[in-house]
C-alpha cells in the first residue's frame, strides 16, 4: 500500500495487531490500550510497554 506525499507509517492511529507484534502483547490487550490512548502513539507504546515488562 503507498503512502500519501508527507505522511508517515508512525502517524495515525495504531492497528491492534501492529501494536501487539511490536510489544509481543495479546491482541486483545492492544485493543484495550487503544480504546484508551486512541492515536496517541507514544502513550499507547508506553502502556504495552508496561505490559509486555
């Protein structure tokens, strides 16, 4: 998939099964930290984070 001129993979909100191979945390888990942070993506790294320590 092609990204837009100016945008980045790293903007937008995360997709659950990114965010839980990247922290090896449970799908569900990434799901429940992105109902919470929403796209804020330094926040919800941290709280997988904290999860996956």
């Amino acid at each position: 998939m092609a990204q837009a001129k100016g945008t980045s993979a790293s903007e937008g909100p995360y997709d659950a099964t990114t965010l839980a191979k990247k922290h090896r945390i449970s799908v569900e888990d990434a799901k429940q930290i992105i109902a919470q942070y929403g796209d804020d993506r330094k926040s919800a790294d941290k709280a997988a984070r904290r999860i996956a320590a």
